[in-house]
C-alpha cells in the first residue's frame, strides 16, 4: 500500500507540474518592448535659413511696443 501511495503522490506531483508550466505558457504576459524615441538636437539642426524666425521691424520682442515707448519706460 505504501508503494502505491508514494506513485500517486508523485504523479499527482508531476500533473500538477505540468499544469503550471502550461499555465504559464498561456497566460504569461509576452516582455514589453520599448520603443526607443529618435532624439532630435536643436543644435544639430538642418533647417533652412527662411524657416528660421525673422526679426520684428520695431527691434522688440512685444508685440505692440516700439523701441520709443520701451526707452520711455525705462526712462521712468
């Protein structure tokens, strides 16, 4: 009877490990691959001159404001 308890015991050991290793190959989660961004350097840049930003004909940043009333409230 001993003999024939252990062979249970150690096939219902070998299922069970079978079953694991199926369950895993089923439902694991496949790795995530990351994709990897293409990094772009605004110092390395190819643009053409006539994309580049023009100066304002009033020399300021503000819109609105020319370089008269800028010196004024400087001045002030």
């Amino acid at each position: 009877m001993d003999v024939q308890r252990v062979l249970l015991i150690a096939a219902l050991g070998i299922i069970s490990y079978m079953l694991v290793l199926q369950w895993n190959q089923d439902y694991s989660q496949p790795p995530a691959t990351v994709a990897q961004a293409e990094t772009v350097s605004a110092y390395d840049s190819t643009a053409p001159v006539s994309e580049l930003p023009q100066e304002t004909a009033s020399g300021s940043d503000v819109p609105g404001v020319t370089p008269a009333t800028a010196a004024a409230k400087r001045a002030s």
